[in-house]
C-alpha cells in the first residue's frame, strides 16, 4: 500500500480508502447490493460482514476509512471494530460526514432511506452522535453532499460552528459533494474563510472515467493543501464485471491488460496526481481484493489514455445515477 500525505493537513492516509456506504445498513443504490448481502440483514450478521471486509482492507495496508451518520449503522460497526482488534488511533485516519439523517429504520423497503439538512441543530446532534461513536478515531468531519442550493455554504451559524469543531476538536473540516455541479460548488468552498484560512481542508467528490468534469476544481484543492477524496469510481457498480459491458474503450482494455473493469477504473484514479484518496466502495472481501489489485496499474499509459476519452456528459452520468434503485 502507497502512504500518502492528506494534503497539508499534517493527516497520513493511504493511497486506497474503504467507505462503508455498502456496509453499514440493509439497502443502497449500488447496482447488486442485495445479492452482495445475501439478504443477511440481521444487525450481528452485518456486523460481523462489516467487520470481515474491515480486516481485509487493514491487512492489505488500508489506513482510511469513511463513514457517515446516514450510513445506517457504520460508525458503530467501525466503532465496534475498532476496539476488538485494539487499534490504535494513531494508526488510522477516520472520515465521517453529517447532514443526512437516516430514516430507512434497517428496510430495504422503505420510502426513504435518508432525509437531507444542513441546519446548524442537525450539525450539532449528528456532530455529537459522531463523537460519541468514533471518539477521538475522529479525524474528518464532512458536510455530506454540499451544494449551492442547500444554502450550507452561506450559513454563517453552520460555518462558525465548524470551525469551533475545527479548534476545540482538532478536525479536519471538509465537504462531500454530488450531482452535475461539483466544480461550482467546490469553487464556492474554496472562498470560504475562517481567521483568513480556508475553512475546508478536505472534499470528498464523484471522479471516475464515466464523470471526471470536477476534476479543474480537485487540482485546485490540491494545489491550496486540501485533502482531496475520490468517491463512487466504479460508477456505483457500472464499471465492474457485473456489468456485462461497460463502455467498449474501458472493456477492450481490461481485456487486453487481462484485468477487470474495476481495475481499470480504480487504476485511473489512483493516477490522478492530486487524489489523496481513492474509495473502495466494496460491499464483499471479494470485491475488495479484486479493487486492490489495481494498485500495480498506476500509471499504465494504457489507462491514463482513457481518461478524458469515454466521458459521459455530466447531466446524462447524474441523471442515470438518480435512476439507480435502493436495493
Ligand atoms: N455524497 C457522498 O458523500 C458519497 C456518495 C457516495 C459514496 N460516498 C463514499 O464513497 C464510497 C464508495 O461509493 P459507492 O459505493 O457509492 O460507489 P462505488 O465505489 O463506485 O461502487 C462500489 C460498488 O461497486 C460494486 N463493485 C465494486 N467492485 C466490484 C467487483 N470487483 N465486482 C463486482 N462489483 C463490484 C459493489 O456494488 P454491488 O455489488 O452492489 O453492485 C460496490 O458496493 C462509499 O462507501 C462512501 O464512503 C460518498
């Protein structure tokens, strides 16, 4: 595993994260969740899952890991983990975000899995609940899925509270962004100041082959010392085998390099000079092992040269997204 500087925020990460979207609750959007799951939905039975994946990545050298309040129970799986393989917070950087609440009460079912506010009371009760769970493993506190129209980035009271969570706490502040509008939003961001310093010093952002239209922004955050995290780089599922074809520039090239589609996708990333982070989003250890194998193709001309070449637009990769099912 490559160690990697967060930034200049003084944070050492490594080059490939796990985020625990898949694993912390019953239902998600990503394309085969429910087979992923075995429809095991018991809270010991995820638990225990969660914790499998968690040892895999920890022996393969993962030291970032990302969690939300709104990923059902993953703080607490991560919590609980934690503390039965006596981890050492010194030896792990640990990511979380507020602003959705989730309210899908373990079904797959439900209407909806999560209610988005970026009120400063949601702020101060999901900010407590988040220290109450992972404690000083806190590092990174992420307002989840910023944009411009949720007003967050205008309200005073939110900002200022952040950044007292910034000085009396020692987090790194930062900001998960999604839809079309990444790169405006992350533009905002970037002007908002605490005592004359940005007050963000972390994004979290939606790059992968399909979508790389934030990508301007993302050096730029890298450029100001900002922490900089790659989400959602296998499409949430679209490029990885399950999908039977992808886009045929990624799939003659998986085929010629005798990898899998993930592989070539994760590689991509991991080449990207500014990413501090690139998630795996795996839901099995299965998909884990095969998501690392792409840490021996940074750099391949091959992949680079897709970069840039089998976009889709933003508005058509966004809509296809908001399409894909809870499952
Ligand atoms: N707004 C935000 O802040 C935000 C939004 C989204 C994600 N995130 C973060 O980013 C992380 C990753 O995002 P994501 O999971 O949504 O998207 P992703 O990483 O693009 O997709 C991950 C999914 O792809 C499938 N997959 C991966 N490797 C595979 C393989 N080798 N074979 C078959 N299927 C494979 C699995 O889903 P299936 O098996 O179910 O198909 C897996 O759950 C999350 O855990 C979370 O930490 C943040």
């Amino acid at each position: 595993m490559i160690e990697k500087e967060f930034g200049r925020t003084g944070l050492k990460t490594t080059a490939l994260g796990l985020g625990l979207a898949a694993l912390g609750r019953p239902g998600y959007i990503t394309l085969g969740h429910q087979d992923d799951l075995r429809e095991e939905y018991q809270v010991e039975q995820m638990e225990h899952h969660a914790h499998q994946v968690l040892d895999t990545a920890w022996a393969a050298g993962v030291r970032y890991f990302d969690a939300a309040r709104s990923y059902g129970r993953a703080e607490q799986f991560l919590a609980s983990w934690l503390k039965k393989r006596l981890i050492d917070p010194a030896n792990l950087v640990i990511g979380s975000k507020w602003g959705y609440t989730y309210t899908a009460n373990w079904r797959v079912e439900a209407e909806h899995h999560e209610v988005k506010e970026h009120s400063l009371p949601v702020l101060t009760r999901q900010a407590e609940e988040s220290r109450n769970y992972l404690g000083r493993f806190l590092n990174i506190y992420h307002i989840h899925s910023a944009t411009i129209d949720s007003g967050v980035l205008t309200n005073e009271s939110v900002l200022d509270e952040l950044a007292r969570l910034r000085s009396s706490l020692g987090w790194v502040i930062g900001l998960s962004l999604s839809g079309p509008k990444q790169g405006e939003t992350l533009e905002k961001a970037l002007n908002v100041k605490r005592d004359g310093e940005h007050l963000f010093q972390s994004v979290q952002a939606t790059w992968n082959l399909l979508e790389t239209s934030v990508e301007p922004w993302l050096e730029e955050a890298a450029s100001a010392g900002w922490g900089v995290i790659v989400k959602e780089v296998v499409a949430n599922g679209r490029l990885t085998p399950k999908v039977q074809q992808t886009h045929p520039e990624i799939d003659q090239a998986a085929r010629d390099l005798g990898v899998t589609t993930d592989v070539v996708a994760i590689a991509a990333a991991l080449s990207r000079p500014w990413g501090a982070v690139i998630l795996s989003g795996a839901a099995q250890r299965s998909q884990l092992e095969s998501n690392l194998a792409a840490m021996a193709w940074i750099n391949n001309p091959r992949i680079v040269s897709l970069i840039g070449q089998v976009n889709e637009t933003a508005e058509v990769y966004w809509q296809t997204r908001a399409a894909l099912p809870w499952n």
